[in-house]
C-alpha cells in the first residue's frame, strides 16, 4: 500500500518579509517591538533596515530608492513634512479604504490630517511632536514672577531677570538655516495671527504685516540681548545644553527635553517646567506639529503584510510599551493620561494640552522647496542681511512663484 504524504501549504510556506527604512537611533529602539511582532506573527518577518541618523539624509534616501523605480521598502516610516511630496509623487498607497474614520478617532487629529493629502490617508500616526515653551521654575519664583503669556511679556520678564544678575540669557530658539528654523517660524506666525502658504488656495501671507511683526520679534530678542548673538547658529542640542547647564530662563524646544533634564546630573532637574508656547495678545498659541508614522509604499508586493505591521504599530498597549521605554509622544489620546504613563512621566498631561494647539507645516508638494525659500530669507533677516520686511516681501514673491509651477 502506497502512503501519499499531504503538505500542507500554512505549514510549508515562508514567512513574507516586509521591509522598511528608518534613523539607526529609532531602528535600535523598536527593535523589542519588532522582536514582539515577528514571535507573534509567523507568516511576516519584519525586518528594519538602519539608516544615518540625519533626517534628510533618510528622506533622500528613500527618494532615491523610488525614483529608481525599484524601491526595497515595503512600509514607509515617514516624517510629517514627507507625506505631501511623497504622495503627490505617487509612491504610496492609500490607506483610507482599510481604516475607517471611527477608528481613527482616538488618534490625534492634527497628526491624522497630517498624514493625509489632496483629502486621501497616506500615513498612520505612530509618534508624534510638538515645539513647546520650557521655563526655569525656580527663578520666575524667586524673582516673584509668573510664566508668560505672551511674547511682550517673555521680553519684559527676561530683561528684568537678566538686569538682576539671576540668568545671563532670557531665551533661546533654533535660529540656525535649517529645517528646524522653519518648525520654531511657523509658531511665532501662530502667534502673530499670521501664515505662510494655506495649502487649500495656495495663497502666500509671508508678506503680510502680522508676518513681518513675528520676523521683528525674533530680531528684537537679539537686539536686546534678551537673546544670545549665536542663537542664529543654534539647533536644538546647542539650545537644550544652554538651558540645561542653567545659562537660559525660556527655552523654545521638543518634548525631549524632559528625559534629558531631569537625569540626576542634571543641574536644572526639578527646576523647570513647561507649556504651551505663547503668542501675542489676543492671538491663538500654535505648537508646531511634529512626528512619524507609517505608510505603505506603491511598489510594495506585499500590501496586505505591510498593513499588518501598521495595524499592530497602531495598537494602544504596543504603543503604550514604545512610550514607556522612550519618552516620545504618543498619537493616541488616550496614553496622556494613562496611569502607568503618568506614573513614569508626569508631565504628560500638560503635553495634551501643548499637542491641542498644534498647527501644521503646509502640507503642500513642494514643501521641500518652499521650506527652502523661507530658511534663506529668515536667516538674512535674523543675521541683518535684510530687513524684516524686505526679507518676508522676497519669500513670499519667490514662494509664488514656485506654487505657480504646480501642474
């Protein structure tokens, strides 16, 4: 008698392997999730290929990946400032048709809106940011002053402090020509009643009066030395060091500050706090909405695999364990107040409130270019290469015409 010997498929097939692309720093730190996934899901792999730590140098990367036309990346791990270029260049897919807009309800909606493009979803929120006002508690209290509200009043409490010998600086921001200029920029604008690109009309305000006063602003706290003259070289870590080794009272920065300056070596720990950042009298406050989240890309031969792994990422107590472990913000409302997160880091209830007043870079097709555009002319008007007004007038003229070659 003959045996015939049944394979079964689920038992002999390999696991799919689903790849993406990040920062190294990022990669090492999902690694346990990833570990976590793979042991829980056998028909996947997921596997994180490790790039530099330089976010444009990973934008870059993936761009040319796909413009190879053979991109390796089945999930896109994307910045928020990525989506809208990513998307109008057809490298990914939507999501809109798997996920329904009851279920992302629980997400932050300024982080939904900003992983979506010309009303289509491209990315799913896994982490998000958010610029935020730092301030030294133990000084605004000796010298019997509250935290300001407003920009007049960060000047005016500086000043005051600086004149009685308790801080060398008032304030310190990212004035260096970068990306993160623009981030702080957009803040300043918030709070001035002002904008740069509206991406449903694509009209231009950088050179409108409530534009210019923001501009102004950021040049008088260099005037009054209120500011230091370097701080139009500073990046974030040049920043956070100042404030951290007590040279600073307002520090304009991201929520990871807190990790950092609350280290048992750290001559500010239990000594500072923070809020939403300020804004002109009677104008609204605006925290530049930063992040990461996930999407699938259009050249994926594996879609369904790839949405598995979002899912998962998606998942409250997966992204309850990443917060834990990190400190990053979460996309999830409800992780801002969860009992164990509060425990560990109790600041993060006051961060809901900074991630409610969130505003968007514009999430335009050339954002990349018109980003560009505007470092140059803030740079040449912080360091007085332009006036405030001249400076606004040629970005906007330039900003136009580049949306002006929008096809």
């Amino acid at each position: 008698m003959s045996v015939v010997l049944l394979l079964v498929p689920a038992l002999t097939q390999q696991p799919v392997t689903v790849k993406t692309f990040m920062r190294a720093l990022e990669a090492v730190q999902l690694q346990p999730l990833v570990d976590e996934f793979n042991q829980t899901h056998h028909h996947i792999r997921l596997e994180i290929v490790e790039g530099p730590n330089e976010t444009n140098q990973v934008e870059d990367l993936y761009t040319s990946s796909f413009l190879l036309g053979n991109s390796p990346y089945d999930l896109v791990y994307m910045d928020i400032v990525w989506v809208p270029k990513f998307a109008a260049a057809g490298w990914l897919m939507p999501l809109d048709d798997r996920i329904s807009t009851e279920e992302l309800e629980p997400f932050i909606q300024a982080d939904v809106k900003g992983g979506s493009y010309q009303k289509k979803l491209y990315r799913m929120p896994f982490r998000s940011d958010a610029g935020m006002l730092y301030y030294r508690t133990d000084l605004l209290e000796k010298a019997g002053k509250e935290p300001p509200d407003t920009f007049e009043e960060l000047i005016s409490i500086s000043a005051d402090l600086q004149n009685k010998g308790l801080i060398p600086w008032g304030y310190v921001w990212q004035g260096k020509q970068y990306e993160g200029l623009v981030a702080m920029f957009v803040e300043i604008l918030e709070g001035f009643g002002a904008f740069w690109v509206d991406p449903e009309t694509l009209e231009v305000g950088l050179d409108k009066p409530e534009a210019t006063k923001a501009v102004e602003f950021l040049r008088t706290t260099i005037e009054r030395k209120v500011s230091p003259p370097g701080v139009t070289t500073y990046a974030e870590e040049e920043t956070r060091l100042l404030f951290q080794n007590g040279q600073v009272l307002f520090l304009r920065n991201w929520p990871y500050i807190v990790g950092l300056a609350s280290q048992p070596n750290s001559p500010i720990r239990g000594k500072f706090a923070l809020k939403p950042m300020i804004s002109s009298l009677g104008q609204n406050s605006g925290a530049c909405l930063g992040g990461w989240g996930f999407g699938i890309a259009k050249t994926t031969k594996h879609p369904e695999a790839a949405w598995e792994v979002i899912k998962f990422f998606s998942r409250e107590d997966i992204l309850r364990k990443f917060i834990l472990a990190t400190g990053y913000v979460p996309s999830r409302l409800s992780l801002f107040n969860d009992p164990e997160i509060v425990a560990k880091y109790s600041h993060y209830p006051q961060l809901l409130e900074v991630v409610k007043k969130s505003v968007l870079r514009p999430p335009i097709s050339q954002y990349a270019q018109a980003s560009d555009i505007l470092q140059r002319y803030l740079s040449a008007a912080l360091t007085q290469r332009m006036t405030p007004e001249q400076a606004m007038k040629a970005a906007a003229e330039e900003t136009r015409r580049l949306l002006a070659k929008r096809t």
